[in-house]
C-alpha cells in the first residue's frame, strides 16, 4: 500500500487518478499512459488490487511496467516480496515487465499464458515458485547463478530460457528436460524475430 502526506492509504489507482486531475496532464487520461515505472519508497509496496487495476481496461494502452525498484504484497497470503497467484495469467497486453528485485517467491500461475514479447528477468532472490507459474509463456530469463528445481514444474511451454553463460550447464542439468531451450543471455533485437546475445 501507498500513502500520502498526511499517512492515508492509497492505491495505484488514486495516485494515477490525482495525477491527472493535475492541470498539467490534462490532455491526458490514464487508459493513454504506455510506460509506468513504480519505485516503492520503505516499506510501501504493489497490492495484489494494484495489479488487477494495471491489467485492466482501466490502463489499456499500458505496454510496459517497471517495478524493478518496488516492492510487492501479496493480500491474499499476507506475504510481502511475493508475487500474487494469477498476477499476470492470461494477460497480453505488455510488452515488458520487470519484477522488483526484492521479489522472492511466485505464486502459482503468476505468469502463465502471457505473450510478453521481451525476456521476463526471474530476480536472483527467487526461492519458491507455485505451480504452472510461467506455463505457456515466452522467454524467462533466470538471474540467479544455481537453478530452484521447483521451478522447472512451472515452465511448460516456454520457448526459451535465458541464464548466464556460466551457468548453463547446471540450469540443463536440473532443467534436463528444457535442456534444448536455455541458452546465454540475450535481449530480443528490434524486429523482435530474434535474439542477440549481450
């Protein structure tokens, strides 16, 4: 949750909405707003609501969420760092998310059935993963230097997974059913039809 100067509880929502009540954005509207980075200042943190609200018709136009520099709040479980059950299933109106780097566990389903375009980065703090949580989406691109077996459950249908040139070889021992799709790190070029590495 956010709050405001005077310690009131706020939403994603009214904070876009106050916003654009502002004389400045008024040729604006929120459904118009493409790219949205969220930095969480303590111990304020996305809701589970927040995010239901950024996938929904509200914000439609938004292609790209940054919350590398955020934290995450997971209502349903009272967990913080935990990226909700369901949290981005089915949804394909991004082009790029980036998780928060203090994310530590994925709830079941949280990125299943996406057709994000560019690589989904998996922080290397990430310890637990919840059933199907990346079933039948893209590229996911794991930052951490040994490999969570649990996590293989969740990553039928990937088409590519993406580890430093350092690791590969332990991510295809313990993902040695995925072992034809890791490969070195690379970034999705601009005809988005293939992968260069960095």
């Amino acid at each position: 949750y956010y709050q405001d100067l005077n310690g009131q509880p706020m939403t994603i929502q009214s904070i876009l909405e106050n916003y654009f009540k502002n004389d400045a954005t008024t040729d604006c509207t929120i459904s118009e707003v493409l790219q949205l980075e969220i930095v969480s200042i303590g111990d304020k943190a996305i809701t589970s609501a927040d995010i239901k609200y950024m996938n929904s018709n509200n914000m439609l136009s938004l292609k790209q969420l940054d919350m590398q520099r955020a934290h995450v709040y997971d209502s349903a479980t009272s967990t913080y760092h935990r990226l909700p059950d369901n949290a981005f299933a089915g949804v394909n109106k991004y082009e790029k998310v980036i998780l928060p780097q203090s994310l530590t566990e994925i709830g079941a389903n949280a990125l299943a059935n996406t057709s994000i375009e560019n690589t989904i980065t998996i922080p290397s703090e990430v310890a637990v993963f919840g059933k199907t949580w990346f079933q039948n989406s893209k590229y996911v691109s794991f930052a951490s230097s040994v490999p969570v077996a649990q996590a293989a459950e969740g990553l039928t249908g990937v088409n590519a997974i993406f580890v430093e040139e350092a690791y590969i070889n332990s991510y295809k021992n313990v993902y040695s059913q995925y072992a034809t799709r890791i490969y070195p790190v690379s970034v999705l070029d601009d005809s988005k039809q293939h992968f260069v590495r960095n």
